[in-house]
C-alpha cells in the first residue's frame, strides 16, 4: 500500500499511548511488525534524555508520524507540524485536532483549514476525523495524503460504531482510508480491512491488554486476514438459510 | 485443544459442501490446515468411484467427521451414524437434525435424544444446535463431546447473531463449545474465539468465495488471531473516551 | 388478537414482578390497559389475606395468567398448573422451567413435555422459550395455544436480541407469537409489532422505570404504534441514499 | 418543547417529499399533527397555480419550514433562504447543503459558514448535518437555533446508525437536538425520544409507507411513546437475567 510516496508493507498502524513501559511498547510494536508508528510530539523529549520515547520507536523499517494531539485550533496544528518537522526530520504529520477534552472528537473546520495550510507547506498530512464522507472529498481536494475517519471515540474499543459511513468513504476515496480510533479487538481491525480500508491504527487495544505483545502479534494476523478475505471477496449475505451440505432427505433413497 | 479423546493444533473447522469442484476443495482444506473436515455421508460413494468425495478429503493430519445432514429425526440420525461408522471407520459423528427445509434450524427435542442414543452407543456425538444454553448443559449429561451452537441460519454469511447466548453457553460449557453456522468473514471467525469460544466450523464463506484457497488462509490466520486475542486479554469496552495520547495543551507549556 | 378462545383488544400483555409496591403495581397495569396480566402461582397467598398480589390485579377486563416460575421440570409444572387451576378458577397457563438459576433460561425439553401434558388436559399453554423456530413448530403440533419467545435474558432489557430468529418464528408460526422478556423500552415493543409479532409481555421495563405508571402508558402506545406501523407496512430499507427533496440544483434554472 | 421563540406541542416533525400525491401528502400530514413541516423552496410555485405544494401544507398550526434542498453551497443557500423569506414570509429556514448527489451527505464546512451567514442576518436556522458532536457545539457559537444530525443517509430506512455520536450529542447540546434522516419505522422515532432527542423529522418512512396516513399517526404515537419513557426513566441495561418472578423453587414449600 502506498501513501503519499512510500510503500508499506504493513498495513497495520500503531500508536504509542497508554503502555505501561516504553518497554513494552517498544516490544509490542516490533511484535506487530508495523511500519509506522504515531508519537504525540508533546511527548518528545527535546533533551534527548534517555528515557525519550523516540528512542524506543526508533528503527529501521519503522516510519515515525508525529501527531498534533492536544491542539485545538488549525493554527496550533500548522505550527506543532513544524515543529515536530524539524525535531524529527520528516514533512509527515497525523493532524489531530480535539477541542472537546471529554470525547476527544476530532473539529472538521479546523481540521479541513490546517490540512489546507500544511498541504500547500509540502506536509504529507493524515488528518484524523469523523467518519464524514463529505469531509473525506474536501480533505482530498485540500491535498490531504489519507483520510483517517474514527470507528469509535478514542480508547472507547467499541470497534466499527461508524460502519454505514465508512463504507460510503472508501467507496468514494481517491486516497488511502486508515480507520483510526475505537478498533477495540482483532475482529474489529479484520472487518475494516474486509470492508476494504487500506489500513487501521490502533493503540488503545493493544496497549491496555493483558498481554499487550500477544495482542499486538493478534492484530497484525487480524489486518493480513481481513486484507486477503477482501481480496479474496466475500460472499454475499443472504437473509434465507442455503444448506452447506445437500438437504435430499437420502434415507429414502438408500 | 481437545475434543474427547483427539487433541487438535487447528481451532478451525471446515465443512465440504458448496465448492464448485472436489479439487478446489481439497486446495482450500489444505490451505486452511484444518484438522476436522465433516463431510454428509449422502455424498459418500459407497462405490468409491474415482469422483468420490472421501479421495479429495483424505489426508494425514485431517480428521473426517461424517455428519448426518439430510435426517429429520432421530431415529434416522441413529441408523445414519451407525451407516457412517461402519463405511468411514469413525465413531465421531456431527448430528444435523434439521426437520425445517427452508432455515435448516436443528431440532433440539430429536437432537438430544440422538446424543443420548448415540453416546451410550459409544459414539463421540457433535451436535449442531441453536444456540440455547439450556439445551447445551442438557446435551453435556447426556454424553455429548461438544456443543454446536449456531451463529446465524446456516449459509447465510450473517456472523454472530446469537452473541448474547453464546456467551452464556461459553460461560457455562464444561465441553468444547464450536460456533458452526452462520460465520461469513474471517472477522465473524476471529469475535468467536475472542469471546472464548473453542473452535469455529466453516463452510459457505469459503465455499462462495471469489478466490476460496485464499479465503481459507485468511480464516485460518483469523481464528488464530482470535484465539491470541481470547489469551491476552482484551481490554475493556467504555462509553467515554480515554486518549490514547495525553491531551493537556502542551503548546501553553513550550 | 385471538389467543385460543379469547379475544384481546390490547396487545401488550404484562408481568407483576419487581415493582415497589402493589399498590404501584395495580396503577400501573390498569393505566397500560393491559387485559392478560401474568403473576407466579407462588406468590399467591392462598389464605387470601389482605396482601395477597391476587387483590391487586383482579379487575373486569384483566384476565389473570398464572405461570409456572419456579418450577425446574415438566412433572412439576404440571402438578404447579393445576394448583393454579384449581386457585384461580382458569385453565391458562403461562409455562416457565427454567433450571438455571443464573440466566433463567427455559428448558426447551421439559417444556415441550409439559406443554403436551397439559394440552392433553384441556389447558391452555402459553409456554415462556427460547427463540428456537423448530421448537416452536413442535409446540404446535403439541396444541400449544401460542408460543412466547425471549428477546433476550429476563429482566436484562437488551432488547430483541433474537432478531434474526423471531423473523422466522413469525413467518412460520400458525399461533400467536408474544414475544417474552428482554424488552426493556418502548422503542423495542414497537419493534416487535412491526415485525408482525402478535404481542409483546412486558414486566421489568414497566416495573423498575423512574415513574413505572408513565412507562406503562408509553408501551401501550408504543406497541399500538408498532402494531398500526405493521398494518400500514413499512417501506424498504435501502443501503443507498434516497433523496425526500428534489435534487436537481434549481438555481441554475430560476 | 421550544426552537427559538416558537412552542411546539408535537415533537414529530415532517416532510414533503415523495408521496404520491398532494392529496396523500396533507392528509398524513393533518393524522401526524405535526406542527412543524418542511417544504424544498424548489417545489413552491411562485405562480400560485392550484397545485402549488403550498397549497396543501398551509393550516393553522402548521409552520412551514423552508429547506434549501438542491444547493451546493453557503452562498446559494443564502440565496435560496432569502429567496424563501421573501416567499413564504418566515425567517426560518432548514439549512440543507449537500453536493453529494449519491448519498446526499451534508457538508459541513458550507453548512457551518452558511450557518453563520445566515443568524447574522436574523435567520432562525436548523442545519442538517452529520452526527458529528464538535460541529454540533461550533453550529451553537455560530447561533444555530437547533442542531439536526442524521441517524442514516436520507431515504434509507436504517434507523439510527448514528447512534453512539447522537448520546454524544444531545449530552451535549445547548440547543434542541432533531435527528433528521433515516428514520424508517416508528420504533426508530421511539428509540431517539427515549434517548433524548427533542424532536425527529420524518419524511420517507411515512411517505412510501403502504398506508401513509395510518403510518403518520403511528409515527406520533411512537414520538409521544418514546418521550414519556424518556420523561419516565428507562431502567438499566444489565448482561446477566434477573428474574421478573420469585425464583426459589416453592413446590418444596408447599
């Protein structure tokens, strides 16, 4: 899959949020074999100092996409962008932009006007957003590389809440479709990738598991399986019963 | 995982009906790497012809479980297990009640009494059931080796319509508990496992697929993921929504 | 609606448990203007004193049905039926055996037993089931006088969870079909009319509301709005948009 | 409930689209006793000739609300709403700003701005938009008079897919919540007043309805049903049963 101009290979996206120890979130993403992985730039370290979680995010394969989290308003956005642009050397940024301190959802005007700016600067640009399909199209003409409609409000792991309008989206977009935000589980991840996003980034599920390593490596299965049963195409649902096996009562016949 | 006496690598079943030839059949169980392959005795030829469907399923490592579609009480269901353990030298039998030509709901009344029948016969009985948890521990007294409750009617690609009841009978279940009937995407497959359920059996999402080789490995690497997803523990669903990434409006604090 | 040889005027029938007080109780079934209202033999107070429930439901125009709750086996609700017949002068009886203590599942066995027994015995059976279609063709071959389907565990008020199953047991059914427990708002009785349900039992939704008699009133006309929506048929659900309004952009011609 | 300075005794809001006749149309209209109707400005025939939709909406009672079905952007729709003042003589207007001809979603950018435009000019505006929450709360800063989410696209019947973005909004929402859209049969409309919502506008649903007429009284039935149980306090979502009926098993008693 391709965004902007790289290719990855994997389509499953990781955040860095909520783990226990940057240790075990370092685990947990090489587990999930990701190739990109988002880091809050409030979250960098700028002194560098040992335990900066860049250092554990840092590798060979692994894209780092800093993100806008905890901006509120376009102007915040452009300028947190260039920051994390020269710390982090990359013109890749995920906008997030969340005035609502309760539900975390995502501000469409903002959002379309930072997009826009940042687009003209050259920045490959991944907003986060509601699942809004009109949004989707104006992002696109705004040169937006991705649209990343929400599924579910941020670490609510209710999974596709947003389904009928996803749908619409990827139908519709001539860019990438990653579903972000609310992919709870793996099933949930597979069904987006069967619906036929391009990609899904997921954070709070893996990060507050149990075993977040275990469920990272879940995951990565989860999106490889939904992406070849998309490939693959699915049969069609059907609301009457159609017997696997042939029904003719065969007693009689014997 | 074990049933009976057998233990299983895969928690992935498949059914043989549906398949546009015996050859894609056999391609898709391989690469589906299932361990369990029921196959209806009616499509047994007793003659072993060269286009016998047994030739296309026999394999080292697969486990042919015959089962009794096309039977409508169980008496019948009885003389049909006793046919299939002699032709097929098996004594595990999936038991397939189905009075009703249209849905193809199994009959609980004749399902238990064949299970009952049967396993004092010394047979190791499967039944396929609606997914009521009353009849599952009635069907556990009764000798069975598993339970079958169905997710949707049979081949209609629906997924986990009875939800709510399999958790129950996973709660309660002290036999292995098989979701059969109803899984249509590899996501269906992968909520099964993640809710605790033992093993899955899939047929017409495989059979009907565009590509079915390739759909069985993506059900294959689903019910993996599942099943990882069930043993690290997934975190819990909220209504609110907690971020990912810390929100306080760090730009106050540069 | 005809139940057996009664003719009902509401659909909406109503249970007795759980409310704060009985006095509470009677002002809300009166104001549902419910006219079959279910109430445990065992609560009856057979020396009648003041407090006995049965004071509080006797009305013109209420019919009493007692039911079986309690019991855990065909022989028992059996010997439970005609205490109640014996008590309450009446040869209707709601079936309720459910041997889980926890879920209060209906045991599927013992009731089609007992439904069979006591049709033979001139009662009129209303058995409490899962939503088991099969089940529900044997019952009336059994001489059941309806059959009364959960939309999800007792008292739960999730709603109809059965959905996919209580479509079917309507299209098949030659009996009234009440569907029974889980119903937990207004919106989920109108569901139930509309799909062609002949009634719905209502009880812990009416009973533990904030104002048990205002909710009364609503589920009255929620299942007459459901009802009068099946009559009047609903139109087809569509995956694309339909435009209400005229679309073409009329400034262009004005 | 109370938009602006009007007081309307119905929460059941119509539309005017897609009925077989004039005729039809007025008469559902009159059964609803809706008090608040929406007219596409496109449809109204400035030459007052005798079919003129008007003709059939106008009744003491009933406001007509004009919408601006058709346009693609905040400036025509400012065009339109004025041309629709003039018209009609009212400063409200139903702001409708799609230029999605396939699934007719709104946009969000044109219906904020044309929001803004349009209360600066004294409008009285109720904006269809997305069930996005932080557009919601920056259509109020932009002095909205109401807030008009979808439950689904237009004319689909689906009920409310919006669902977990409607709880989200109407908690909340400083002004009055109308979904809009979507809404396919009485128990939908229930479900959105249990909720929470103040008002629903139906159109579809009542206008291909086999029976409109007796379809409009059903859906102020549903209206009235869902809003006193919202008034009434629904009990609580629970996952395990609780009996309705005392459970201990009493024959042991007796």
């Amino acid at each position: 899959m391709q965004i902007a101009d790289k290719i990855f290979g994997s389509r499953l996206f990781m955040g860095t949020g909520k783990f226990s120890s940057n240790q075990l979130m370092q685990e947990a993403i090489l587990a999930s074999e990701s190739e990109l992985v988002t880091v809050a730039l409030k979250r960098v370290d700028f002194d560098k100092n040992e335990e900066d979680i860049l250092q554990y995010v840092k590798h060979p394969g692994i894209n780092i996409l800093p993100n806008t989290s905890g901006v509120r308003t376009a102007k915040e956005a452009v300028f947190v962008a260039q920051m994390a642009c020269e710390a982090l050397e990359t013109d890749w940024v995920k906008l997030e932009i969340h005035p609502d301190p309760k539900y975390l959802m995502p501000d469409p005007i903002e959002t379309l006007q930072a997009t826009e700016e940042l687009a003209k600067l050259g920045f490959k640009v991944l907003p986060y957003i509601h699942a809004d399909p009109v949004l989707c199209k104006r992002l696109e003409d705004a040169g937006t590389s991705a649209v990343m409609p929400l599924g579910a409000p941020i670490g609510s792991n209710k999974g596709l809440k947003t389904f009928d309008f996803l749908e619409i989206i990827i139908a519709q977009s001539v860019v990438p479709v990653i579903v972000d935000a609310g992919i709870g589980a793996p099933s949930h991840a597979a069904l987006a990738m069967e619906m036929g996003a391009d990609a899904v980034l997921v954070n709070t599920a893996i990060a507050v598991a149990g075993n977040p390593v275990k469920m990272a490596v879940a995951f990565k299965m989860a999106v490889e399986s939904g992406r070849m049963a998309y490939e693959a195409k699915l049969g069609n649902i059907s609301s009457k019963a159609v017997a696997s096996s042939p029904l003719t009562a065969f007693l009689d016949e014997q």
